[in-house]
C-alpha cells in the first residue's frame, strides 16, 4: 500500500492503495465515482475511457502510480451541468439504449473533438473504433459527435 | 398474461393514511411489507407525493410521477410504458417524473422484460392505470364544482369545466381524487384521440446517463459492503475437487474464502434456474482489485464431472435433463450435427406428400446452414447486490425476470417470501442473458454466509466464460423443383446443442402443399438460454437465404417470389396452425422494396440483399446494401421495415431497429464462442470480435407500418432477418454464397 495525490477533476485526492491498481477501481471503490465503467479490464472495449492530462486513455490499463499529480478527468467533471457539447448533443439524438458503454463513448468524442475540432466520419470511425456499444448506437453516436462539432464551431 | 380485474376490484384492500408532508397517501395494504426503502437515484420525497393509482403519484405543485414497472435493460420501456399511462391520463409529459419501481407484483402485475412483450402485455393494464387515476381527478372536480362529470374535460395535467369558465390542476384535485375509490370499469382513449403516443420522446433517463449517474447494479454501494467474486472450473464439463486458501487469504483486503452449492442438494430447477457450474468457490474482500488479485492465488483442483440426470420443471411441464460428461470442442460439435441430419429425426409437421414430390422432382436445391454458440456479451458483466439478514433478504439486482427467480431465493435461501424485496437497477444490457439469475441466489448465499451486504462481480472473463449461450444450430434446406421450374415440396431438417431452432408452423409452411419439417437436439453439458429472438436469430438466415437462393434457382425476384408465396398462403393456406399473417408480412415486404427503391440500377458497384420474418408478434424485413472494399463488406446502407402495430415512441422504436441492425450484422460477421476441450477459446473483447464503429453501416433508415393494431414488440424482430439480408447481399457482392456463421471466416479464406 502506498499514498498518492490524485488530481480528480479538479479537487485533490489523497489515496492509499496498492501501487499497481488500476485508476479505474481507484475511482470506482475508493473515491465512488462510478460514471467510468468497468468493462473489459484489457483495454478492449474503452467502457472505462477517462482523460489524463486532456488525453482520453483506458482508465483499467493506467496503474495509480502512474496517474499521481496527473489531471485526471472523469464523465462526472467532463462539466460541471452535464451540458458539455457532446453531452447535450447525445441528449439531442437520444443516443443511448441500455447506457452502460456511453460514458465512455463521451469522454473518448470529447477528447476527438479537443484534438480534431471538425472530424470526417471516417475520423470518428478510426478513433471511437476502441469503444464497444453492444446495443449498437454506433450510428447516432457519429451523428451526435458531428451535431457536437458544428455546435462548437457556432 | 394474467388477470388484470383483480387490481381494480380489491378496493376493500384500500387504505388511507395520514402523512406528515400534508398530502394523502392511498395505497394497497399489502405494498406496506414490500417496499424497500434505499433508491439508487432518489427524487422528491415520498411525503410530497399524492398517489393515485399503484402508478401514478402527483405533487399539490401539479408534478406527475408515474412508476414504470417493467425493468429496463435498454429497450426502453423507462420511457414508453409511462408514455402509456400519461396518454390515458392526459398528463403534461413535460411535467412528468419516471420512476423505476421495485419488484411488486401485486401492485404492478407483470414486471418481465423479455419476448419482445412488456408493451405488448402491459399495454391494457397501463391504459387503465392512466385512465383510472384521470377518472378519480375528474370525479373530485366534478365533486368540488357540484357539476356532472360529463361536463369536464381534461387536458394536459388541468381539468375544465367549460360552461361555467373554470378549471384545476391535476395536483389541486389529487388530494380530494385520493379519496375516491379506483373505478371497477373505465373509458379507453380511441386512438385517433391519442396526443403523446406515437410522438418521438427523448429517453427519460437520457441525462443521468451522459453525467454518469450510479444507475446501474454494479454502481451500487452501501457502506459496509464487501465485494465478493466466484471462481468456476475454466472447461465445461468439470468440476471443484479441492481448494487450498492458504496464499489468498494472506493478500491484502481479503476478509473470506469458502465455497458455495447454488442450488441445494436435490433442488428441483425451474426454466430458468440454469445451472452451469453449481459448486463455487468464493473469494471475498474489501475491494475490486484486491479480491481480482487473491483470486489468483487460490490453489484449486478440478476433476472431470461424472454424468447426470436432473429433473427440470419448464413451461412444458417436467422433464429429465440429460448433461452428459465430457469436454467438448466445436469440431467435434459440427461432426456430430452433419451425423444427425444423417439420421432419422422426430417429424415436427408434415403437409401432403413430400416423399413422392422429391422422388418425381427435376432438380432439387439442398444447402445447409450452421451458426456457432454466441455469448450475450451484455457490456455490464453480470452483478448483483446482496444483503440478507433475519430481518428481509434484499437484492439490487439485474433481472429481467424478477418473478422467475423469486421462488428460486426462497427455495435456496431458506427464506419467506415476503421478506423478498428487489430493486431493478437499470441493466447494462440484457438481450436474454439476465433471464438467468443464479447470480442473485449466488449473491443471497455469499451474504447469508458472511453476514453482510455483498455485491458479486464477475469479471469479463467470467461473464463470457459462465455459459447460457445462444446454443449452436444446423439446419438443411431441400426444394424439389419440377420440370416446370414450380417448387413442389419443401424439407427443412435441423436441430442443435442441445437446443433446435425449428419453428415448424412459421413462413414458408403454408406456402408449399408438400412439407416436411424434422428436428433433433444434442444433450451437452454447455449451459443455454435465451438469446435475443431465441430460435428465430438463426433459422431466419437461413430461411432467408434459402428462399433467396431458391428464388434465383427458378429465376424469380427475391421479393417478388417472397410474396407470391405469401400470397398463395393468404389464398389457400396449407395445413393448420400457420403462425403468421401472410398479409403482415407482404405489408412489410412491399414497404421495404419501395423505400429501397428495389429494382432500380445502382452505381457505385453497391450490391444488395434482401430477408424479411416474423417472431415475436411483430414482422421485420430489411435490404442491406453493401460494397467490397479490400476484399471485407462495407454496409452502405440499411432499409428496415417494420410492422409492430401502432408504434409508442418512434424515437425509441428507431433507436431500437437501428440496434437490431448493428447487432446482427456484428454476429452474423463476427459472432462466434469456440471451444476446445471444454473451454471458450475466447474469454474477453481482445479475443472475441464484436462489431465496433468502423464496421457499423453508414446508414439506416427506419420505416413502420402505420397502422391502428395493438402494438406488439420491437426489441427482437428486426435482429433475424438481418442475418439473411447480409448473406445475401455478400452473396451478391462476392458470387459466393455464406452458409456458415460466422461469415467472417468465409470472408477472411477468400481474401
């Protein structure tokens, strides 16, 4: 067990773990910010999607150790309303089905749309490829992240 | 579905009690031993709230809630049933809260999400429900202004009394509408008069869902709870021998390690009590990763299962369940189901004289058609919360089928009935899987043990690997064509592990006035279940490409052969029970051949494949249109036409084909769980291949038959033809037709 600093949306957060956990139970048993989900734990289905430092990375691959005085940033800190572009645009198309996979979906087109601000759809198909939606929303989930885009640039 | 009259005729069960919030409370006497007390996401306080019916409660502020009784696993019925009920109530949908209830029959009667069936059998019960607590605010109106009741008009959320100018809120009226007793017997809407139905609505839980509010099972936390995970034998047909804790119990975090039998000795299983691996091992400790990480160091040893013959009661009655022993691989899986159809099989349904018609036939047309055992693969991995005490045995709970599992507890926790109380947590998918809730007695059972609330996870590997699999399936198709190039006879002979998939009195019996229909099944010890249109979700494509391969054989167009067909069994059906509406069918048919603009040249190289069935009360038919590129499909686009009677939120029901779609094309391309020796190959998303963004088609268009019937489901019809109208569009797209799920194998040989 060892103590880290995290820096979770915004507010510091001290905790003492075992220096090989994954941020993702960090964040989901010890600080109960349960939006990052748990899906794989390979970094095969991008449920756990969170931004370090304004990068979208796979939360259950990055061990504490790692992520300590980073800028960590969850779906719970993505805004402070839930009215971050892309989320209001996943609103607008009434994305989700059964939900589970979206959080991660949002924080991986919000981290698209910071680096490539007018995304082709074959963008969006490139870098949202490591995100699994089972219920198979893919269609407006490039719809919304579009819709997101043109919003932004207004 | 059962008797609905019951809820309206025990008014002597009505009670009313006094609450400190000033409003009036009207319930059923026996809600008050069945209502859990903790809310994953609470909203006004109970105190506020003035109900009316078991459904709907309103605020003095004119606030509706109405309580959605059926879980919700995506399909979302969060939005439609409620839907249902502020129609009949002539609420402000605007003004309407949701709530998720708990588990209570006797209050909201039918809470099963599976079949494609909660709009389709809740839709009277919820009709009335709206209709009977508007009929209770019109009554108190009516009493407050001394007027007739047939003078009152009420519309979203207000009642008016034209003639003499005056009008109420539904929440000035609620306390005084509390008051009256539920009518025996109310007025339905017609529903050219519906205002909210059949009007596209955002799902209600849409903003909790982009904030990443804790909806779901394994969201859930109480504190004091310890996290507790199970480890199974890696191979089916094995079984615990030994366990040695000595190493687990010394890592961090770790409270407990035992081991647990499911159900108990001589349990007789219900439908759903399917038993995969009965005998546990239980690891539990303080968190996720600490008991991930002492899992691996248990010592276990497994010993092959003898054997064994259990007696399981199913809605067919009792039967004897053979699980043979022995590990299984999927090779030898097809070896044995190629020998089957060798061999004689029990006849499902014969029409005329199949024999004589293949024996005079010019040419006959066989193929034959295999789909591999598939995992539902729900992103939420399986999970479930438990706290069982002296006191109430309560469970947050993925279920879509709380009442299946009720007796099961009871039974295998050595607990009353009535000290059952469960929350439906919102599910991170369902598509049949949590039809199978041994979870939930594995969770009961940790609990009872270490005296405290547990929430069991199983990882990834444990979800794909636990068994409950669509089963694997082969079907053969024969047609004997005479020398006129007229189909005479029909044979379709198939079966599966250990499961068949032969629906005997569907499309294209009927059709044909020579028919033969056989089907056979393999015992095995890989456990099966439900699967998003159980059955339908293989025979459809082959079904599908058969006719579509049969079409071409005697130079027919695909849709124009489909529905001469259908024509012939709307005019002079063959035989009886034919479970279909040959006019259904053809509606959807010609709808999808004209929004595809079927017929018409193309450009682009764009090659297309057309599939249409029926299951689940609704009729589906869709054209895929795709390209090759590098030799893989590329889906450009996807006609869907569905007919599933009067459609109650067209944005769900859109989003809802729109999934089918996706889902379908994903199995039919990549779906498949091999196993060697017992064990899935595949235990996790970087080795098992799921459809993701980049193979999703570019688009869909969504189109319903529009049309006054009742409606019937939506969630599984469209998901069985999409297997055909991608086969047969590879078919043309690639001149070589694809009988083996999943089709990627195909593809990958020829590239």
């Amino acid at each position: 067990m060892a103590k880290f600093n995290l820096k979770v949306n915004g507010k510091n957060k001290e905790v003492d773990v075992d220096p090989a956990t994954p941020v993702l139970w960090v964040l989901r048993d010890h600080l109960h910010l349960t939006g990052t989900k748990y899906g794989c734990g390979v970094a095969s289905c991008g449920a756990c999607t969170i931004h370090l430092n304004g990068k979208a990375v796979r939360s259950c691959q990055l061990p504490v150790s790692a992520a300590a005085n980073l800028e960590i940033t969850t779906i719970e800190g993505l805004s402070e309303k839930g009215d971050h572009p892309v989320q209001k645009a996943w609103l607008d198309l009434d994305v989700a089905q059964c939900g589970y996979c979206q959080t991660g979906q949002i924080m991986s087109a919000s981290a698209l749309l910071k680096s490539n601000p007018h995304p082709s759809d074959a963008d969006i198909d490139n870098f949202m490829s490591g995100n699994i939606c089972r219920c198979g929303t893919y269609l407006r989930i490039r719809e919304a992240i579009q819709t997101a885009a043109r919003n932004t640039a207004k | 579905m059962g008797n609905d009259k019951n809820m309206y005729s025990r008014r002597s069960f009505l009670k009313v009690s006094s609450l400190t919030g000033g409003g009036m409370m009207i319930g059923f006497s026996w809600m008050a031993s069945l209502k859990p007390t903790e809310v994953l996401a609470g909203t006004t306080a109970a105190a506020e709230w003035i109900e009316l019916t078991g459904f709907v409660k309103i605020t003095p502020d004119n606030l509706i809630k109405i309580m959605s009784p059926n879980p919700e696993f995506g399909q979302n019925v969060i939005t439609s049933m409620p839907m249902i009920i502020a129609e009949e109530l002539d609420a402000d949908w605007k003004k309407v809260v949701v709530e998720q209830a708990d588990f209570n029959i006797p209050k909201y009667k039918n809470q099963f999400s599976g079949g494609s069936q909660s709009i389709r059998q809740g839709w009277q019960l919820l009709r009335k429900a709206g209709a009977s607590a508007k009929a209770m605010l019109l009554q108190a109106a009516a009493d407050e202004w001394k007027v007739p009741v047939a003078e009152l008009t009420a519309s979203q959320g207000v009642v008016y009394h034209k003639a003499s100018n005056r009008s109420l809120t539904y929440g000035a009226l609620a306390t005084a509408a509390s008051k009256l007793p539920i009518p025996e017997k109310v007025e339905l809407k017609k529903t050219i008069d519906f205002s909210l139905l059949g009007t596209a609505q955002k799902n209600v839980e849409g903003e909790k869902i982009v904030t990443g509010k804790p909806l779901f099972t394994l969201d859930y936390h109480q504190e004091g709870m310890l996290i507790a995970m199970t480890i199974r034998p890696t191979a089916f047909g094995m079984q615990l021998k030994s366990y040695d804790a000595t190493e687990a119990l010394k890592m961090p975090g770790i409270k407990h390690v035992f081991d647990i039998k499911v159900y108990k000795e001589g349990y007789e299983r219900a439908g759903f009590d399917t038993r995969t691996f009965n005998h546990l091992v239980v690891v539990v400790g303080n968190t996720t990763w600490e008991v991930m990480n002492a899992r691996k160091k248990m010592a276990i040893q497994w010993e092959p299962m003898p054997e064994k013959k259990e007696m399981v009661a199913g809605w067919g009655g009792k039967k004897e369940e053979l699980i043979p022993a022995g590990l299984e691989s999927s090779a030898d899986h097809m070896k044995n189901m190629r020998a089957m159809q060798k061999k004689p099989a029990p006849v499902l349904r014969k029409d005329g004289n199949p024999e004589a018609a293949f024996a005079k036939a010019k040419k006959v047309l066989e193929r034959t058609y295999s789909a591999p055992f598939l995992p539902h693969n729900t992103m939420e991995p399986i999970s479930c919360f438990a706290h069982v005490t002296d006191e109430r045995a309560f469970f947050v709970a993925p279920t879509q089928v709380p009442d299946f599992i009720r007796p099961t507890l009871v039974a295998n926790l050595g607990i009353p009935a009535s000290k059952l109380e469960i929350q439906l947590a919102r599910m991170g998918g369902g598509f049949g899987r949590r039809a199978y809730c041994h979870y939930m007695v594995e969770a009961g059972l940790i609990s009872q043990k270490i005296k405290a609330p547990v929430k069991l996870v199983y990882t990834r590997e444990d979800d794909m690997t636990n068994g409950v699999y669509r089963p694997s399936y082969m079907v053969t198709y024969k047609a004997a064509i005479d020398e006129k190039n007229n189909v005479t006879a029909i044979h379709i002979k198939g079966g599966g592990i250990p499961d068949n998939a032969i629906h005997a009195n569907r499309f294209p019996a009927g059709a044909f006035d020579n028919y033969l229909a056989e089907g056979w099944t393999i015992p095995s010890n890989i456990t099966i279940g439900a699967f998003r249109a159980p059955g339908s979700n293989f025979i459809a494509g082959a079904e599908q490409s058969f006719l579509d391969e049969l079409a071409e054989t005697i130079g027919k167009d695909p849709i124009d052969y489909r529905i001469e067909l259908l024509q012939k069994a709307k005019t002079s059906p063959v035989g009886k029970n034919n479970d279909y509406d040959a006019d259904r069918y053809i509606g959807v048919l010609e709808l999808v051949k004209e929004k595809s603009g079927w017929g018409k040249p193309n450009t682009k190289n764009v090659r297309r494949g057309v599939a249409a069935y029926f299951c689940h009360n609704s009729y589906a038919a869709h054209v895929v249109d795709l390209t090759m590129k590098n030799g893989q499909p590329v889906v450009e686009k996807v006609v869907s036409a569905m007919d599933c009677g009067l459609v109650v939120n067209p944005e769900g029901a859109t989003n809802m084909v729109e999934g089918a779609v996706v889902d379908g094309i994903g199995n039919a391309l990549f779906g498949g769980l091999v196993f060697e020796k017992g064990e899935p190959k595949q235990k996790n998303f970087n080795q098992y291949r799921m459809i993701r963004h980049r193979e999703a088609p570019k688009k869909i268009e969504v189109h319903f038959v529009k049309n006054n019937i009742d409606p019937t489901g939506l969630g599984e019809p469209p998901f069985p033809p999409i297997f055909g109208a991608m086969a047969n569009a590879l078919y043309k797209a690639t001149g070589k037709r694809f009988y083996d799920q999943p089709f990627q194998n195909a593809l990958d040989k020829k590239g």
